[in-house]
C-alpha cells in the first residue's frame, strides 16, 4: 500500500533539523482524487531528542503553509504532507491542541477554565476532530469541522432538539471550523456492553431512538456511507490482501446483486454513522438512552443502513475485546449483534434481505481500515471480517455465537 512513501517522508522532514528513523503505516481513506495515507513517524532531532509524530501524505487532498510539498517518485506528482495538528482541512486545530490556548479561547467566548485537562476524544484527518476540555468549572467538547460545515452542523443540532432528541446543545461556534459543545448525561453504551447484551429494553429503545431520528424534519441527505463508497473500500481491501482478491471481489459481487433494486426502498432521516459509542446510556439503568453524538452525517437515508452499522461496530468490537483477552465482553457484544439483527428483521418484515449486504457492506470497510495498518494483528482481524461477511450474506437474519464467527440462521418470524 506505501511502496514510495518511504522516499517521501524524509524529504518532507529535510531543513527541519529533524531525521526519519523509521514510520509505520497508520491508517489510509479517499481524499479528494487521491488517497490520504496516515503514518507513525519516529524522529531525532540534532540533541537527540526522540519523538513520534503522526503525519500524512496526501495525494488529492488541500495543503497550506504547514504542508511540504514533496515530489512523489513513483508518480512524479506532487503530493502534500503534514504533521498533526497542522491540519489544513481543519484550521483551528492547532488552537485548540495547547492547554494555554485553550484556556484563552474558552475565556474570550465567556466560558473560563482554569488548569484545563485536554485529551482527543477522536479525529478523523481533513475532516472533523474532538478535544475533551475537563477543568473544575466544566466539562466541555471543542469541535473542529471544515469552516463551511459549521452553519449546517449547528442547524442539524437545533433540529434534533427541537424533535425532542438527547443532543449536546452547541454552546458557541465560529465560522472557522470551532463548536463548543456541553457534556450530555451518561456514558457511552458500549462501555456497558455486559449489563445490556440481554436486556430486551436496551434494543428497544435503541429501536425507538431511530424512529425518533426519523421525525426530525431535515432535507439533505445523509453522508455517504460505506455502500455509497463501495468501490473504493473494494479497491483498497484487494490492494491490503491480495491473496483474498477472488473472496473480496465476490462478497462485493453479492452486495452490489442484493442492492440493486434499493432505489425503490423507503428513506427516512438516519443518523449516518450510527454506532455504541454515539449511544450514550444512563449510568444506573444502562438500557435506557440518554444521548446521542455525531449527528453531522443525519439525512434522508436507508434506515437498515443505521442498523447494519450498529451490528457491524458491535461484530468488529467483539472481535476487540477477544484479541485481548476479554471473552466475556467480546460474547456480550456478539449477542447484543445478534439481538438488533434479530430485532429489525422482526419490525421489518418486508425489508428482511436487505439487513445482510448492509451489514456487509460495514464489515468489508472495517476489514480494510484493519489490513491497511499492515499489522499481523490487523490482516488477521481483517480475514475474521471477511469470514463475518460471508455469513452475514447468507441468510437475511444473521448471529454472531459465542466462538465469534457471525453464522446465519432462519430469520425469526414477525
């Protein structure tokens, strides 16, 4: 996947009085024509000071002043490379990464903290990140979007309070690319994953926070999501594994097949991106959902798209918690899977066909974020997923046992 980089790396670091030991491959997604490649980079500099930075190369995407701009000799094109947090998708981000600044920001909006402790609750290159500010006065979420994204985001936000969903509230914005939003009560689902595996009200309710998503009166359409960009996943999964091409090739096959005649479907607004980590639950009962994050990517959409990105999060999440020892999460999380399959299945009796390419479709692009990384334990996660994606095309009513390998079963009846 990063045959030349290691060529264009150091020349990105050359007059900087910092040398290249050695990078790994971090991560890779579309940008612009090209491909964003993230990479771990260690460094020396001329003391002898040793460090890691964490720097992309990026083939069809914007660049600015932090950016090199280095001739990649494979192709002889151009290409840009920066190192977080000179982000040039995300211009604020540099502001918000200092304690200092942070605590100057938040002041000049009329929101002081003193001593604040910052921490990245994640971070997708080019496109959003999410600073965690606690201090002793509150707790607050520096959002960081591409500048045109913010009317939309805080509208979206409006919307969904409006509509009666548990939202942060979005307490200041800037046309820059900067929300502040509050702390919403609870805490993510899926660090509860053992107390609600098998409580019927938890997929309940998480079955009644969709249908309140789709009441929120919104026009656009949702973010793309891993059918939409299908063929690049396609590509990237084949170019990561190529011994598996004829496999990959085939399960995309039976996606596009079982897909083809979605036009006709009903669409209603989804959340986009919905996972147990969006999820919020109430502390002291678990199954009841008291808020729900991320909803940049809501619009009119499949719902059974929501749903087979809940199932696959939760497949990919137990395959997580086996890997380091943890059967007992990894089993519950299997059967939480099972349960919101089992459960569209049975309130969507006429749409029961189309729970397995979704959920597919989520598998293949989790396989590729794993096999890029290039890790043993990457490719291996990554070769279980292809597996999980087979059985989930072979019946409409996929069940992830205890052994962790998704297997179909009749769909129950409605």
């Amino acid at each position: 996947m990063w045959p030349n980089h290691e060529r264009v790396i150091p020349q990105a670091f050359a007059g900087s009085g910092t040398s290249v030991v050695a990078a790994r491959a971090h991560s890779v997604e579309p940008s612009g024509n090209g491909y964003l490649y993230g990479y771990e980079v260690d460094t020396v500099d001329r003391a002898g000071q040793r460090a890691t930075v964490l720097t992309y190369v990026d083939t069809g995407g914007a660049h600015d002043q932090n950016s090199a701009i280095v001739t990649d000799p494979a192709t002889g094109e151009p290409v840009s490379v920066w190192a977080y947090p000179n982000d040039p998708g995300l211009p604020v981000l540099p502001q918000v990464t200092y304690r200092d600044a942070v605590a100057e920001l938040l002041a000049g909006l009329g929101m002081p903290v003193t001593d604040p402790v910052l921490s990245v609750a994640a971070y997708r290159p080019g496109k959003r990140a999410v600073v965690r500010v606690d201090a002793p006065e509150r707790t607050l979420f520096l959002k960081i979007v591409r500048p045109h994204r913010v009317a939309p985001i805080v509208e979206s936000h409006e919307q969904f309070t409006a509509a009666g969903l548990p939202v942060p509230r979005v307490l200041s914005s800037r046309g820059d690319g900067l929300l502040v939003l509050e702390r919403i009560r609870g805490v993510p689902a899926g660090s509860r994953i053992t107390e609600i595996a098998d409580d019927p009200r938890f997929v309940a309710s998480l079955a009644a926070l969709t249908g309140r998503i789709a009441t929120v009166p919104m026009t656009q359409q949702a973010r793309a999501d891993a059918m939409d960009h299908a063929d690049w996943h396609r590509r990237t999964l084949v170019t990561a594994l190529p011994q598996d091409a004829a496999e990959i090739d085939a399960l995309y096959d039976a996606i596009g097949r079982r897909s083809v005649g979605w036009g006709s479907a009903t669409k209603q607004v989804v959340h986009g991106d919905l996972h147990l980590e969006q999820v919020f639950v109430d502390e002291d009962e678990p199954w009841r959902i008291s808020g729900l994050l991320d909803i940049d990517t809501a619009g009119w959409g499949f719902p059974v798209r929501d749903i087979g990105a809940v199932v696959a999060h939760l497949v990919v999440t137990g395959l997580w918690h086996r890997s380091r020892g943890d059967a007992e999460r990894g089993a519950a999380a299997e059967r939480l899977a099972d349960a919101v399959a089992r459960d569209w299945v049975a309130r969507n009796p006429g749409e029961a066909d189309r729970i397995g390419p979704a959920i597919g479709a989520q598998l293949l692009a989790h396989a590729g974020g794993q096999a890029t990384t290039g890790s043993a334990n990457g490719i291996e996660t990554a070769q279980h997923l292809l597996t999980a994606t087979r059985a989930a095309l072979a019946e409409a009513s996929p069940v992830v046992p205890s052994d962790g390998t998704l297997r179909p079963r009749s769909a129950p009846q409605a």
